[in-house]
C-alpha cells in the first residue's frame, strides 16, 4: 500500500490560526501507523485566501483531498480511517 | 496552546494587516464585527449583537485605546483610526497601561466556592461530612450541601468524594493574579488596580472570556512602516521555535515584512552578560554575604518596585538585552526606531521607561507576515554579520542568565562559585520565598527570578508553549 501523504500548510496565517498545534503530529502517531505516513510542512496551500481565513489551518491528504479547521485529533483520526481503511 | 480567544485576537489582526494595506481599513473597520457575525448566525454569546459589541472593543484594544478609557459610546472605530493614523505625529503612541479589561465581555465569574454537584448520590458513609473541620456539610433530601458562610475552601471533602461530586470554580483572572491587582468590582465587572499590577499578563492568559486584552501597537507599526520611517526589528531571543523555520529565516522574514534592519536580542543578551557578571563580582567583593536578583525580567522588576520595596537596592542596575539592543541599533543609526518583537506584556512597559518606540507580541509580528503572504519557511536565512553567541541565546529559558553569568565569570575567575537559585514563575507564594532569601534564611547571591514558568518562551503572547 502506498503510505498517506499528509501536507501540514505552515504558511503564517495557518501556523497562527492553528497549525501551530500539528507541528508535532508525527510523535503522536502510533507506532504501528509511523512507516505509512508521509507527513510534510508546506508554505501557503492558497486556500486562506478562499473563505477569507475561515477554513484555516488547512491540510492536504494525498494530493487531493483538504481538511479545513484541521486539529491534531481529527488529523489523526483521517489517518486511522485511511490506514484501517485500506489494511 | 490554541483556544477560541487566541483564536478571535489572531483573525481580526491579520483582517487589520489586509484591510490596512489595501488602504481600506478606515472604511471596514466598523463593518468587521457585522461581517464576522452576521445576524440570523451562531453567535458566540447570547445573541449577535453582544458579540458585536464585544469584537468592537477588541478592535479598540488592537488599536492601542484602553477600552476602560471610552467616554462616548457612540464613537465609531473608524474615528479612533482616524485620530491616529492621520493626528501628523509621528512620536509613538505608548499606552501607558498594556492592558485593558472589556467589561462587557467580562462574565463576572461568580467568587471562588466549594460546591456540590448532581454527582452527589447523598451516599451512606458521607465522607465529606466526616472530614468537613468546619462542619459545613449537611446532607438534605438526599444531596450534600455545603454552607458557604462556614466553609473555608479547605478542599478536603473533595479528595474525599469517590463520585468527584464536589468541586472548587474560581474566579480565574484573580486566581492567576500573584498580587490581587484584578479583582471585581461593586458592579461585578472584574477591573486592573494599576497601581499593583506588575503587566504579567497572567490574567491575560487566564481568562476563559478573553475580557483582558493587550494595547496593542500594531497599527502605530503599520502606518509607520507607511510613512516610511526606518523601523528596526529587535527580535527576542524566545522567538526561536516560536515561528517553522530557523532564527534567521525569521529574521528575513521581518525584513521582507517592511522593517528596515532585523537583530536578534541575543546579541543585547552578550552584553548583559557581561556587565550583570562584572556587577555581581563586584558587589560580592564589597559585600560577601549581599545577593543580586536578575533585572531581565521586567514583570519581576514591577514586582520589586511595587511590593518588595526592601529589595530595590538587590535589583542588578545592568540593563536588560532590549535596552542593549537598542544602543546597538542607535550607535548605528541614531535616526532609526526600534521594534521590540517578543512573548512578553510587561515588555511594554519597560519599553514605555527605555525609549524603545514600540512592541510587537509575536502574533502581531506573525498577523503582519500572514497578512503580507510571508512564509518564514520560504524565507532564505538572513545574512547575520556574526550569529549570537548560544548562552545569549538561551537568555529565553529559566537558568539561562544563571548559566550564561556563571560562564561568563568562571572565565574570568577560575574556580568562581555561584551559590544561585531560580524562580521559575512568580506566582502568589513567590513573594515569601523571595523574603526568605532576602532575610538570609535561605542563604543565595545569586536569585535569577522569571515571571513565566520555563522563561520567557512560555510568556503569555508566545505562540508555542
Ligand atoms: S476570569 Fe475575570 S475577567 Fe474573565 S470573565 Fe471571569 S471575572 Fe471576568
Ligand atoms: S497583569 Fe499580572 S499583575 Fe496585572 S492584573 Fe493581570 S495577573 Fe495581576
Ligand atoms: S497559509 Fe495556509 S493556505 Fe495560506
């Protein structure tokens, strides 16, 4: 299986809006999922301009797929769903 | 750590940063509120119109005007603007208060009680009966009730409970207070005795309602950078891991941001460093048995002057790194102003007593970039002539004055010996272990004191804790 590409947008409005709070996310993985995710800190996504900073701190799954108002829970329970999901 | 006030306070200044460089921010700052709650929507309070009323006093606060110090209610924003950005004076406007509280956004939390709750099941045994000292537990129809009037908060019927029925609220603000300057007032609205207040901003914090808000300069920053005056970023050594990305990316960041020169604080630190180390040796040498606090920390400093007048004389006279800071950039430009960039409230008033011209927090610096679309990530490192040295740049955290004065000396003096202690966070038992070390009970010359747990990188405006 191809490993979860997560894309944590750490352009300065997401970083202060919350992103902050996901720097560390790859501590928070379980051991069991940290070799099938791919996690990455990226400069603006240009998706804050979109809603005017409503929908900030964003993070990109798998090229695709955005998590708006993205937290550490519910990133790492995407993650879950995606890993369970495809094991 | 992220929560809904820092949330709010983050949004409307990077909303200011746009709307101010797109030349609108006359015109829009009167239509923020609405837009941000617009009616028929989820409000945050009863209804809409309080929140309103409330994000109107926050703009007024992000504007440097003390919400308390509103004579006409029916002033709009925009002339609050006005009068600054168009007054022709370009002398900065330093808020003499850093802080501000929103009475209307105060929720007058009730006072500090000992309550039982609907986890009561009025069990057989009633181990909080037993352990009350004071007897003022009953149980009736079923559910323990506690008589105010003769509890003393002693908290023992709380370990007591096996259902955590019982529980303590308080009233946060005045219970992080380390002096009891805030406290509510007869209309139950809580309120700052400015005199007492030593600007740790423990209750800015605290606060549950984001009633207690920050002065702020930003918009002094802003029209400055656009009348075209030479600002000059002094960025504190707390910033590191404060921003992704490395000190130096902030650096560049900042002076893509409009500043005309960037600096770390550190290098401000290297000097402290040495003249706090020659002023301790020499004080030890006329006196063996005297001891030196730290004057870094300017909440510690308020501290002393305002409720430890017996130890002034104890206080180091050796300027902190942002006053050194600012001699470097006035040596090289004298026409040049300085921007303090830290963590720290009580910052702003020791900026107000130094001729430092303004203050950022690091979330103003940080709503400026996100509003200028600058990524300290896609930033290239800023060229620093020579990088401050590492025990400077660890001034930040608790020990690092002590380590860097103890380096410092034994360098000198081999064989030097510190007898230090470190308080790592003032809060209301600091003031008696202070007097302690101050009547020799427990013996110290050297007392490093910092206002926030782990220094400065924990202050109440950093972004990372
Ligand atoms: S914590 Fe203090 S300032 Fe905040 S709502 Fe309660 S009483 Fe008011
Ligand atoms: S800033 Fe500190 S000293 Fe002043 S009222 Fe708030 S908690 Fe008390
Ligand atoms: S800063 Fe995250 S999308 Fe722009």
């Amino acid at each position: 299986m191809e490993s979860v590409k997560i894309e944590i947008c750490c352009g300065t409005a997401c970083y202060l809006l919350g992103a902050a709070n996901m720097m560390n996310i790859e501590d928070q993985l379980p051991a069991e999922w940290r070799d099938k995710v791919d996690i990455e800190a990226k400069t603006c996504l240009e998706l804050c301009e979109r809603d005017n900073l409503g929908g900030a701190p964003y993070v990109r799954i798998n090229g695709t797929e955005i998590m708006s108002q993205a937290t550490p829970e519910k990133l790492l329970t995407r993650i879950g769903e995606l890993i369970e999901g495809a094991a | 750590m992220l929560n809904g006030s820092t949330f709010i306070r983050r949004e409307l200044m990077i909303r200011i940063v746009r709307a101010f460089d797109s030349g609108a921010l006359e015109t829009e700052l009167d239509q923020i509120p609405i837009k941000l709650r617009p009616k028929n929507e989820r409000s945050s309070r009863c209804c809409v119109y309080h929140d309103r009323a409330i994000l109107k006093y926050r703009l007024m606060a992000l504007l440097g005007v003390s919400v308390e110090d509103e004579v006409d209610e029916a002033k709009p924003l925009s002339a609050y603007y006005a009068e600054k950005a168009w007054s022709g004076d370009d002398t900065p406007a330093k808020p003499k208060t850093p802080l501000s509280v929103c009475g209307p956004a105060c929720s007058g939390c009730p006072d500090a009680r000992v309550v039982s709750t609907q986890n009561c099941r009025g069990c057989f045994a009633r181990p909080c009966v037993y352990n009350c000292p004071k007897k003022a537990i009953e149980v009736v129809d079923g559910h323990s009730v506690i008589d105010q009037k003769l509890c003393i908060k002693c908290g023992k019927c709380i370990t007591a409970c096996p259902y955590n029925a019982i529980v303590k609220t308080t009233v946060p603000c005045e219970e992080a207070c380390p002096v009891g300057a805030i406290k509510k007032n007869e209309f139950g609205v809580a309120e700052i005795d400015f005199e007492k207040c030593i600007f740790c901003g423990k209750c800015f914090n605290a606060c549950p309602f984001a009633a207690v808000m920050e002065r702020s300069q930003l918009v002094d920053v802003l029209a400055a950078m656009k009348r075209g005056e030479k600002l000059v970023a002094m960025v504190a050594p707390a910033a590191e891991k404060q921003f992704p990305g490395k000190i130096e990316q902030l650096l560049s960041a900042c002076a893509k941001a409009g500043f005309s020169d960037v600096m770390e604080v550190a290098l401000g630190a290297e000097m402290t460093t040495a003249h706090e180390t020659a002023e301790f040796i020499e004080r030890m040498e006329k006196d063996p048995k005297t001891f030196m606090t730290t004057s870094c920390c300017p909440a510690w400093v308020n501290l002393v002057w305002k409720h430890l007048p017996e130890l002034v004389d104890h206080v180091s006279l050796t300027p902190s790194p942002m006053v050194y800071a600012r001699e470097i950039v006035k040596a090289k430009d004298p026409s040049a102003k300085t921007v303090f960039i830290g963590p720290c409230v009580a910052k702003r008033s020791e900026a107000r007593r130094k001729d430092v011209d303004y203050v950022l927090s690091f979330e103003e610096l940080g709503a400026i970039l996100a509003g200028r679309k600058i990524d300290v990530i896609a930033c290239e490192p800023w060229p620093v002539p020579r990088p401050a040295n590492p025990t400077a740049r660890n001034y930040s955290r608790s020990c690092g004055v002590t380590d860097a004065v103890l380096a410092e000396a034994t360098g000198k003096i081999p064989g030097f010996k510190l007898d230090s202690k470190q308080i790592n966070g003032i809060d209301r038992k600091t003031c008696t272990m202070v007097k302690l070390h101050a009547s020799g009970k427990i013996p110290v010359n050297f007392l490093e004191v910092m206002a926030c747990p782990g220094g400065c990188q924990n202050g109440p405006c950093s972004l990372v804790k």
